[in-house]
C-alpha cells in the first residue's frame, strides 16, 4: 500500500497525491480549476468530474443520482483519492475566464469640472534648485523641501526612509534639476505632504502620471487605468475575482478565508488577480505599473477585509460586524502591488457589513447623493444592496438575496456568457418559445436576463400561476412534470450544445421568487421606513453587472422592479468603480465619499419583522398587492384577452 | 599552486582565504577583531601582528622599520596571504571590550517636572468597551476609536495595516475589556494619534511602560532604560560601538562605507551594538525589548546617517553636505531593532555635517540654551564640537581636532582603560615623574588626561619649551634623541608591563598641539565672531566621554581651556543621552531641541582665515598671546623661582 497515488485529468500531466486527498485539491497541483460555488462543501454541485479509471471514495453524494454515480460521476471536493486515478473534468465546468471583455478607453467621458490639479493629490513637479556652497551648507532634504516650497507652496513633506537613502544621489546625478513625484495630504485643512519619488531628470510635460481606480466585486475585479494630470482613462481591464475557485459568493468566501492553513490565500489571489489587470491595462496604454502612483479601491466590505488579510469572520454571523469601516491610505508596497511601491492605495469608506464601499462610491457616481430627486439606487451583484434618498437624506440596506439572478441555485442557470439564453419569448397560444443567446449558436443554459425574461413570460402566458406553479396540465411537450416537480423544457436536448434538455423547474422559480422577493422587500422596508411610497419615487438607478443587460419591462413583470415609467430606470454600468475613479481625479470627491458614508443611515433586515411580511408579500407573480403593479395587471389581462 | 591558504591566528581555529585576501580579512573570518583606526588604510599602524611562520607580501611597510620587517613583523591590513601563514597578533592591540562600564540605575535623578502624564508621547489606556450589538453594529476600530475617545480625549488616532489585522481577534479575547498602548502626536497643535498596540487584559498600573535614550558616539553606544511612566532611569548600559573595527574615526568610517561591496555593514553594526545593551539593559531591570515603546536617537551626524543606512559620502568632501539635519520619526521594525517593533524610534535634529543631534540633545540637557549666562558648552569626544551663547543665541562651530587627546596619532596613546596612565606629575629638579596607572599596576601607554598632565607638568619643568620642543640637553636619561627626534620617558621598559619604554616624542607633542589648538582656536572664532572676549564667559560646561577625568588645571597649562577660575568649570558628563532622556520623558523637550537646532548659528571653521589665524596662534604652550593665560604665566614664573 503506498502513501501516494497518481491522479490524471484529461491530458494534463499526471500529478501525484498523497492517500486523503481531494480531487480539488490534485487539481489544483494539475493547474486546473474547478468551479466551486460554494467553497469546496459539497452543497453546489458544480465540481462534477467523471472517474474514467481507478476509484475513489465519495465523503458526499448530495447532488449526484445513483445513475450518476454508476456512470462515475463524483463531486471532486467530496472524491477522496485513495488509489491511482484518471479523471474526465467535463468542459462546461472549467471556470470561464476572460468572459468579462475589457473595455475600450474611449468609452468613459472626463467629468466636468472634475480634473484640475488643485484637486489631484499626486503631483510630478520639476525643480531647479540651488547646489550646495560653502557659503550654504544646508542639507539635501531641507534644500529639497526649500525648492518644493518655493516652487509648488508645499510647506510640510514627509519622507520615507528608503527615499531618504536615494535623494542624495539623485539630487547629484541630475545635477540639482530633478523632478519629484508629490502626494499632497487629502484636505485643506492640513498643509502635510509626501515625497514619493525624485527622478534626475525633467520629464515632458505630456507624460502621462499615471493612477488606477479598482472595483473588487465578488465576481469580477475592474481596473481603471487613468492619466491623473488630464484625466482620461487610457485603459480598462476586466477580470474574473481568481478568488472564486474558493467560493461563489462572499460567505463561501469567508468561510474559507477563516480555515486554518488558508490564511492569506485569498489575498493573495485577489491581488494577483489585480496586478494581471494591472499589467494588461498597462500594455495597452504604453505605461509601467511602477509609474502608477496612485490607486483608489472600492469593493463590498468582505472583499475589502479580504484584500488587506484582515479576518473576516465577524462579518459573517450575528451581530456581524466588520473589523473596519473607515477609509484606509495604505501603500502600495504593504500589499505587494505592482504599483510604485510608495504609492497610497486609498481604500474607501464602508457603511456596514453587507453595504461595502462599492455602494458609497456608487451613491457618488450614480448622482444619487447630488439630487433633488428621491431616487432608488440599486446595486445587484453577487448580492444585492440598494440606497434610497437624495442629497438630504439616505438610508440604505442590503438583502441577501442569493445569486440566482447570477444562474446559480437554478438547475440550468449559468454565468451570461457564451451560450447562455439572455432573452425568451414564449407564445401564449402554442408555449413555444423564441430564444436569443449570447453569441449565437446553440444554447447551454440561462443567465440572468433569460431567467427574468423565462419567468416574466411563462407567467404572462399562463404557463405559470401567481404563486409559481407550473400548469402541467397543459397541452404541451414542453411542460412536464420531471426530478423536481414541474418543469418547462425551454430548449430540447437535440436544440441544445450539450445535448441535454434545458429546463427551468418549479424549484428553480421558487429560488427566483425569493431573490426577487427579498430584493423588492429591501425597498419596501426602506420606503417604508422613511415614509415614501414606492410610486413615488421619481428615479431608479440601477449599477452594477447585473443592470447592465436586463429588460426593465421582464423585470417589473415579475415584481423585481417597481412599476414606474420605463424613462425612470437608468442603467449606470459599474458605478462603483466609476465612483473610484471619480476619487483618484479629485481629493473632494474622496472626502464626499466619506461624508456620504457617514451620511447613510443604515438598516439591518435580519432583525426587522417589517422585511419579513414584505418578503412573504412579494414571493408572488408580480406580488400579493396587485395594486402596487397596475401595468401588469393591466398587461396580464391584454395576454388572455389576445 | 593552490587558490586557498590555511591562515592560523595563535590557538585560534585555522581559517582558509583566496590568494590576495589580507590577514585583516582573515582574522576577522577567525573571530578575531584587529583595532583598525584608520579604517585599513595602512596608515595608523596599530594592526601590527607577527608572522611567526610561512610569508606574507606586505602591500605597504608604513609604520614598520627595517628591523620590525626582520621580525616578521606586518601590518594585518596590508599584508597579503599567498601561502600558508601562521600569525601572532600581540596581546595589546585587540580591540578590548567591556572597557565602558555600565553605570547603576541610582545615577540618574529624575529632572523636576519634567515627568507627568500630559507630557508623555506614549501612553498606556486601559479600556472597557460597550460590545457590539444587534442595536449597535458599529466597527470594531471605530468601536475603539470611540471608546479611546471618551476615555482618554484622543480624536483622532491611526492603526497600521499589522494591527488593524489583530484587533478584531484581541478585543474578542479580551471580552471587551482591553489596554491599548498608544503614541499621541509629538505637538499641541495637531491631535492625531497612532495605535502601537493592543492587548485582550488590564495592566496593574505599577508595570512600568518601557524607553530608551541612546547616544551613538563614534567610539562608546549608551543606552538608558527608562520607565516612561515614572520617569525612573532603571538599567544604563554602554559599550564599543562596534564599527570600530573598520575605523576608529568617523572618516574612516565614511570611506569604509562608501565602498562598493561595504554598504549596510556599518548600520548593521551599530544596530547588534544598540540590540545588545537593550538586551543587556532589560536583563538587569527585568523587561523585555519587545516592552520597550520608545526610542529617542542621538549622535553626531554621521553616526546618524550610519544608523539608517543612509549613505554619508557627501559629508566628507566640501562643501560639507548632509542628507538630513531635521529630527526624523521611524519605526523600529524599519530599522531591526529588537524594540516593540511598532515603537516609535525619534532622532534628534543636527546642525550641520559635524554638529550633530548630541550637541543640540547637548545644549539642552547641559542647560546652555536656557541660561541667561554667557556659556562655552563643549562636547570634545572623538570629534570636537562646541556652542557658544546662552537663552538668547547660540554659535556653533565643530574642529578637526582629531582623535589625539583619545590616545591615537601619539606613540604610546591608548584609550583610558586599564593599564593607562592618568595622571603626572614631574619634578621640576630631577624631571622624574610620578604617575597614577589605571587600575593600578604597571602602565602600558598614556590615555587624554595622561598626555594633557604629562605635557603640561614638562612644560612647567621646562622639559618642553613654548614651541613644543624637547630639551634634549637635560641632564637626565629621561630626556634622549629618538626615531622621531627628541622624546622623555615616562616609563622605562623594566616598569612597564609590555617591557618597552613608554615615552612621548616630539611628534606627538605636535599632533597634541594642533588637537588643543584646533579646539582652542574654536572658541577664539565663536567668541570673536559674537564680540564676547574669552575672559568674560561666565560658565563652561564640558560634556562627553573626554571631559569625565581631565584635571582642568592642567588642561589650561596646556592652553586647552581658557583661563578662567576652576569654578566656572562644570563637568557634566554624557550630556547627549541625558538630552535624548528629556526628550524620552517629554514632548515639550523634543520640541525644544527642535528649536535649538533652528535657533543655533553654525560656523563653519575649514572656511574661515580667522581660524587659521587663530589655530597657528595657539600652536604654543600655552599661546603666542599670553595675556590670555596670566595664572599659566605666574605659575610658570613660581616653577622657575621654586
């Protein structure tokens, strides 16, 4: 009996595991990744792989069928290796990678009135200064300092001890004409400054200076790569979170973050995940990572937590707090960044565990803290957090609404990516239904949009009840009553790139139904909670991937979006990482964010019985008060009508 | 031929170096340290050791004569091994240690009112801490900023990234009851605080809070282990500072550190010498390094640049350029002191390249800069620096006085250890001496206060004329013509305890000559340069190592010391350290320094004809102008008449 066993995945080189080990875990070795939703705990389902030869021995067999593990099929995190193995990893399971495309620079407009040099912290100032004399023996950093003084009004500077060992050469080197790179203090009220840099020469003044707006989501990390003297944003990368083989959303994520042997392991990834986006935007626009001097980061507190290794784990169960929620300057060389090593990393501000820095930098960006209007500002993701308010007043919240919109917790749901159903229309006469999908070509599951869209039209023609049941009385092949009760096949097996059926299940509405549900109950209680009917409300702005392609129409069908005039919704993109942006051109928009923060008067849902009757009032098509949803009603009657 | 040689050093254990590598080098892999003042140039001579057998090439026989070359005599320094070689290194030139002895805590009387809470930088706050709630999800750093807020009035405090990652974990541990060590702002006028450290239990309140003061003399490093609370000085350490080994001089150490392959050896150097007395210091007062919270820093500039590593070259050569005089604020885990490694480490302020952070730590603890009396403070150690002024003003000046008065650049010069002489008196008929030896028994060499009493009681005997010159038509066997010219013996060889003659020559009456006249000629310059005659100080305070045991009678016969009466002379000891020791205890006494620092006139002597003037004029005994000097002339007038 030997201690190690030989573990081959297709046609990766074999790797060798000792007895006890995961699948997961000699994947991994094998440079595979398995997606793992939900941190390795055998609850998703996703890390299916197939046993071709050899055997293993299964900790779990949630999710797998007796006809499944006949055919060999075993949950990779779940497969303990306790012999020599060969492994099929079936190709719909591999993490997607580069499916988020990165932007063109062209697409984001400077704001007004954002980008003039008062308000950038980060200067590069050239300096001519007098060389040393018998006559004046002062000393090099006094002189430096003299110079920024005379030159730039910079009374106070501090200086870091590495630069303070290299100032002396390089003042001489250029023969007293050098140029120093200057992160002034964030306020006015204080006149304190720091010396980043000091080169030997003076640089043309169309140099860019370069600096970095980031965006952590759970699920994609954005990176913003900005000329802080005009302004403009040269390149933008996006990437998915490397983060996610561990866990799908933040409390997967935790969980694995507060493991023993995983300390650090997240950071780590999420930093390498940050410096690839770093490197990539660099390329593009012609730049090094060590110009960089400057990087603002907004993400939702977990990632934040995450990023700088400070446990998460308080976060997690009640009272769920987080370890920091104040504003950090950070710099670069403490995260391992491939910035300019002194650059200040400014991470902004949180309100609370569940509403991260992603929602303040996006009350800023999104205009909702600058209105008149009372707006309802809405960020689904991975998870769902919403602000209502204006410029007066805002509270805001989060619910845990689950990833189904994201196609997880859906037995055909997928990322919307490449094959993915993203628009469905159904017949109301023959249930047939007509289908786009990302990319053309034949489909393989449904992501969000299609989701919304499946659900909003099975309803409309009656293939599903109010309460959402499927009719499966109905005189059609595609309802039919399968594993999980009523289903409705949306694409058959030989229409299909796998060749399997595509169906959505009374389970799967069910998970909807909630998402759904607790995302309309946050508003309610909101609404409620500060005395505004919900018809009311004279703008919705929704950020965040998941706006970025749904149908408002599909959505207020369903009661994900209230029924106000379509002209009141406006799709804002990534508003958190614009809000970061806004930040690294501005020193002012920094400390509005800030403010906004302070200004957010939070609500926590998991102890408030009125989000409770509001979630079991909305687990309805479109909700229990037809009232609150008059163009549905309206429509609903037109569809059995016609 | 073979590439290595096997170099043998006595008993020591046989080393094997290159061909080309110097016995310096080879003695240093052996363990054995060389005294090496002149920092391996070749030209002290004090590395002399005896190849005993095989050979050696000598690069240089400076120093040597032929008959020390037949012996086998070399120096270490310049001797290149090419074969197999067995040394002999004589006794008396290895670096002794330990010479510097600890002093007992009982020493040092706390200042008045110079000790109180308010004034203390670092303090130790216990706290009691409301726990989060459902009803108050406030952060935890938030939570304690809040509770530091009302408990101890700080507003506004910062927390590195390594604590921010602890808290959460301590606060938990500690049930909400915690003691936080924290750094207030060095000044009234900004209210900002940094976060050290945290612990999960109260402190009973009689536990000291751990600092240190420590001087970086070119020779000797002094530590004092101070409760900040108390103000109580509990362990005072001091020992070689172990650069010595490659130059007793900062010169030397310059040019050793400007070499290519040098850079870092130094400051790693005096940071093991600074860890060991720490060590050393909280063995004795039962404390731990990592309790210690505080550090104040002084030294002579180029100590300081040494300490951080901070490349000192430009300081040698005119005009005379230091990197930095401003006090700096640095953390000891960016210097690898073995403190808490969050505690702050604060280096006092220099003036220019050779009036450093002892003189103006110096000024304040000697009390000149707050005297209405006009006061000489001077501070001769291994340099020579000095401040003329009182309340009002100050000048400063520093002289390449050289290291004479420590006993090098003179034949039979030694350090004030063991086996020195310290004391002489001739007789004025029979020019036989009476000498005092350190720690009794037979003598080996002449120490600073030996060779100041020793050419003083010649001159008074008339053994030495105005000039320097030695009668050598005495008739005496004391008095003989030399290598180097005229010398008198102090010791015959049958009295001393290397069996040689210990004498004074003619060259090292000039070398003490222009040490005594460079320092002299300071004063004249200052006192000049202000319009205070010399006659009219009121006071003269003498600090550093050089000042402890010198007999001030005799430094004035020499003409080192203005004749003034013996009262106006205060001895004060280490002054530099009990400077950084205020400046431990109280803020306002770091401030202070900082004023003085920008409040001191620096004079810089290499540039001034006046000080040539004024150095060739005090190039007698005891000066051209003997109108500044009446009791040297009456008591001169009485020796001849008795």
């Amino acid at each position: 009996m030997t201690s190690t066993h030989k573990v081959t995945f297709d046609n990766a080189a074999p790797v060798e595991v000792p007895t006890g080990a995961t699948l997961t875990e000699a994947a991994a070795l094998a440079g595979i990744v398995l997606n793992q939703p939900c941190g390795g705990q055998g609850r998703c389902g996703r890390c299916v792989v197939k046993v071709q030869q050899g055997e293993i021995r299964r900790r779990s067999t949630l999710r797998l069928s007796e006809g499944d593990i006949g055919q060999g099929y075993a949950l990779a995190c779940q497969a303990v290796v306790e012999g020599d193995v060969s492994i099929h990893v079936p190709p719909q399971e591999k993490l997607e990678r580069r499916l988020v495309t990165d932007l063109t620079a062209s697409s984001v407009a400077i704001p007004d009135g954002y980008c003039y040099a008062e308000h950038q912290t980060v200067q590069r100032i050239p300096l001519r200064i007098d060389p040393p004399s018998m006559e004046d023996q002062t000393d090099d950093w006094s002189r430096l300092q003299r110079s920024l003084r005379q030159t730039a009004g910079i009374d106070k500077i501090s200086i870091s001890l590495p630069m303070l060992r290299k100032i002396g050469q390089i003042l001489r080197d250029g023969d007293w004409e050098v140029t120093a790179i200057v992160e002034k203090s964030q306020s006015r009220e204080t006149d304190s400054a720091r010396l980043l840099d000091l080169f030997p020469i003076h640089f043309p003044k169309e140099k860019p200076l370069w600096g970095v707006a980031i965006d952590i989501g759970t699920t994609t990390v954005s990176v913003w790569l900005t000329n802080l003297i005009t302004g403009q944003v040269l390149a933008q990368t996006a990437e998915y979170n490397q983060q996610i083989q561990h866990g799908e959303d933040v409390i997967s994520r935790i969980i694995y973050d507060s493991k023993e042997h995983n300390e650090g392991v997240l950071q780590k990834l999420v930093i390498e995940t940050i410096n690839k986006l770093i490197e990539r935007a660099c390329q593009r626009a012609k730049a090094k990572p060590e110009e960089i001097y400057k990087a603002v980061v907004v993400g939702n507190s977990i990632m934040l937590h995450l990023l700088l290794n400070i446990p998460a784990a308080t976060i997690r169960t009640s009272p769920f707090i987080n370890v920091f929620n104040e504003s950090q300057h950070i710099l670069a060389r403490e995260l391992d960044l491939t910035l300019h090593p002194e650059a200040p990393v400014e991470v902004l501000p949180t309100v609370a565990s569940y509403v991260g820095a992603d929602i303040t930098a996006g009350a800023l960006s999104s205009g909702i803290a600058d209105t008149e209007k009372t707006t309802l500002f809405l960020d689904v993701g991975t998870n769902g957090e919403m602000v209502l308010g204006n410029k007066d007043w805002m509270v805001t919240c989060a619910c845990s609404a689950g990833p189904a919109f994201e196609g997880a917790g859906v037995v055909d749901g997928m990322r919307a990516t490449k094959g993915a159903i993203e628009e469905v229309w159904i017949n109301a006469d023959t249930y047939e239904p007509n289908i786009r999908v990302i990319g053309g070509g034949k489909p393989r599951g449904l992501c969000g949009s299609g989701l919304i869209a499946l659900l909003a039209e099975l309803f409309l023609a009656g293939v599903v009840d109010k309460s959402g049941n499927i009719n499966t009385t109905l005189n059609t092949p595609r309802v039919r009553t399968g594993a999980h009760e009523g289903e409705y096949v949306v694409a058959f097996a030989a229409e299909t790139s796998h060749g399997k059926d595509i169906v959505i299940t009374h389970v799967d509405i069910d998970n909807l139904l909630r998402a759904k549900a607790a995302i309309f109950a946050g508003y309610v209680v909101l609404a409620e909670g500060v005395g505004v009917p919900l018809n009311t409300l004279e703008q919705v702005l929704i950020g965040g991937s998941f706006g970025q392609y749904i149908n408002v129409e599909k959505a207020i069908e369903i009661g994900l979006l209230p029924d106000l005039p379509w002209e009141n919704f406006h799709f804002l993109g990534n508003t958190a990482v614009r809000g970061a942006y806004y930040a690294l051109l501005n020193w002012q928009s920094k400390q509005r964010v800030n403010e906004i923060a302070g200004k957010m008067t939070y609500i926590e849902l998991s102890a408030d019985n009125a989000f409770y009757d509001a979630f079991m009032s909305a687990l309805f098509l479109p909700h229990t008060d037809l009232s609150l949803f008059p163009t549905v009603v309206k429509l609903k009657e037109q569809n059995q009508q016609g």
